[in-house]
C-alpha cells in the first residue's frame, strides 16, 4: 500500500507539474486518471477504497476541498488533493458527480 501511495503521488506531480511548466489547461481525462486508479473507473469502486460517483457535484466539490484544506483528515487524500487548484477540483467533481436521470 506504501509504494502504491507513493506512485500515485508521483503521477500526480508529474501531471500537475509538466502541464504547470508548459501552461497548458489540464483536460479531465488527465486529472482523473490518478483518481480512477484507486477509486475505479468512472469512480465507481466495488472494493475496500469508497466509489466517489456516488455524490452530487456540489458534495463532492466540498469533500475534495476539505482534503485539500485539511479539514478530513484520511491516508493519502490530503497529500493527493494539495496539489489541485480550485479549478482543477472543480473540473475533477463535475466528471465524477453523480449523474441524475
């Protein structure tokens, strides 16, 4: 679990960072794929770590910003989330919101 920790982390800087040096806008296909490794795709995990499709935009918004803040405190999410602006959360919570019929 400590080495899977850590290459995520370290996909998600060099994400963040190659596309932060260039100045070009993060698609949201690239912003999930770090979130899809652990919580599924679509963000729909069956397994131990939560499925995030499961929220409305507006509550997924708000958990993804409390990780960033620090505000919920969990293993790996805080570490994950600093690296997101508040766009990037934004994009990020819209993709994986939960879809209404």
């Amino acid at each position: 679990m400590k080495h899977t920790s850590a290459l995520i982390l370290f996909y998600v800087t060099i994400i963040l960072t190659s596309n932060f040096l260039y100045g070009k806008d993060l698609n949201v296909s690239s912003l999930s794929a770090p979130c899809e490794s652990c919580h599924g795709k679509g963000g729909g995990s069956t397994g131990i770590i939560p499925p995030i499709n499961q929220f409305t935009y507006d509550e997924l918004r708000m958990i993804l910003t409390d990780f960033k803040l620090n505000k919920l405190q969990v293993t790996i999410m805080n570490r994950i989330m600093r690296g997101f602006s508040v766009k990037q959360i934004n994009m990020l919570a819209k993709f994986f919101a939960k879809k209404t019929p």
